[in-house]
C-alpha cells in the first residue's frame, strides 16, 4: 500500500492522516503496511490520531 511521510510523527495512507508518539511508532506502523492490510497494521501499531483529508473542489 502507497504510503507518504508527512512528518516524523504522521503518515498518510489513502485518504487518511495517521499520528503516532514517536517516530519509531510511525516507522513500525509504515513498515507494516508493507506487508500487511491496513486493518491489521491500524490493530498492531494503534495510532494517536487519525482523521480524513478533505478533498472538496470548493476548497481550491
């Protein structure tokens, strides 16, 4: 799964902004979708935070 680094601490995965404690946290949880399915990465690796990115065209 395609995943972009926002910050040491946030990743973000489709159309969601994970947060994590730590950067290892964050690393463990990018790491994991390598070679897991969102679900159980999101159950192995819990985020802090996580809230959808808003795409409406009214926005630009």
């Amino acid at each position: 799964m395609t995943t972009v680094r926002l910050s040491t601490e946030e990743v973000q995965v489709q159309s969601f902004i994970y947060g994590f404690t730590s950067p290892e946290a964050a690393d463990q949880f990018q790491t994991c979708l390598l070679f897991d399915v969102l679900d159980d990465c999101e159950t192995k690796f819990p985020p802090l935070s996580r809230h959808s990115i808003c795409f409406e065209v009214d926005d630009f």
